[in-house]
C-alpha cells in the first residue's frame, strides 16, 4: 500500500470502532506473522493439539481470542498466541 492510502485507512479506523472483518484483517497483519497459527477454534486447538510438545506443560487449550482492532473477529477467528500489545 502507498502511504498515502495507509493514513487513510488508519484515520478510517480511528474514526469508526466499527470495522469490517476483511478491513480489519488487512490491517492486522500481525496476527499472520506473530500469530503462528489462525483460524476457527477447532482448527487452532487441533494444531495445538498435533504440536502440543511446542507449547508450556502449563498450557491447557490452543486457541486466543483476538485483542485489540481484531476484536470485530474475535468470534469467528481465534489465534495460537495471546497478541497483548501492538509493536509499531
């Protein structure tokens, strides 16, 4: 994306708390990179499920809710990784 439309979209965003699933996944990239795995929670619980030796003893299910700007998906979409704070 140009600048230009970056600012936009975020002036957008910032504006309205209200925001389209598909709007909001462009902008929240993070949770495709940071995330390590997204989708509905059966599917985030059964790679949690398949991969259990690469998360804590301590860990009982796979599946995060989204925080923050993914919040409009949070029940359709669910994360591997509790994503707390923004990095920017």
């Amino acid at each position: 994306m140009k600048k230009e439309d970056v600012e936009t979209e975020l002036a957008q965003l910032e504006r309205s708390r209200d925001v389209a699933i598909g709007r909001m996944l462009r902008c929240r990239v993070r949770y495709f990179t940071d995330g390590a795995v997204l989708g509905s929670r059966e599917f985030v619980d059964g790679v949690f499920r398949a991969c259990r030796d690469r998360f804590g003893a301590k860990r009982k299910s796979g599946a995060r809710k989204l925080r923050g700007s993914g919040t409009p998906a949070a029940g359709a979409l669910w994360s591997a990784r509790d994503l707390r704070r923004d990095i920017g």
